[in-house]
C-alpha cells in the first residue's frame, strides 16, 4: 500500500507538471490502483479474486501507459533527429 501510494504520488507531480496526455492516465490507474488496496483493507469481505483481478488490470492499463509514453518519445526524437538532419545539410551532400 505505501509504496502503491508513494508511485501514486510520484507520477502525479509528473502528469502535473507534463504537457502531455499519458501521464494523466497513468496517474489515473495507480489512483485506482491505490483505491483497490484501500477497499480492501476497509471491506475485509472483498474476494481475492475481485482484489487480486483488480490489480493486475490497473497494472496492465498502467504499464500499457507508460509504454505508450516511451514509444511517442522515441518516435519523436526520431522525427527531430530527422528534422535536424535534413535542415543541416540543406544541399543534401551527406550520404
């Protein structure tokens, strides 16, 4: 739960201070995430299934997240490392 909780806080500062859009989904699903733990520690009467299964989703919507945000980093830099390249070498000399 604690270190659930201190993730959680983690990525917040991050989806706050990030112009983008997948941080705020990630923050999202470790909320959840978070909120699973503390049903279940409020309503003992909660299946471990039910516990259990929650948290594998959030996980997987979690890293399925934060792979979405290195994937569209590493495709933009691809794009400014192709950008730079053709604005210096504007006769096309370079092989």
């Amino acid at each position: 739960f604690a270190s659930d909780t201190a993730f959680f806080l983690l990525i917040l500062v991050v989806a706050l201070r990030s112009g983008r859009y997948w941080p705020l989904f990630a923050a999202a699903f470790q909320l959840l995430e978070v909120i699973t733990h503390t049903a279940s520690i409020v309503a003992r009467h909660l299946s471990a299934w039910a516990y259990i299964t929650a948290n594998v989703i959030w996980t997987y919507l979690l890293l399925g997240s934060l792979a979405f945000g290195v994937w569209s980093h590493l495709r933009r830099a691809a794009h400014s490392e192709t950008n730079d390249a053709a604005t210096s070498d504007p006769g096309g000399t370079r092989p």
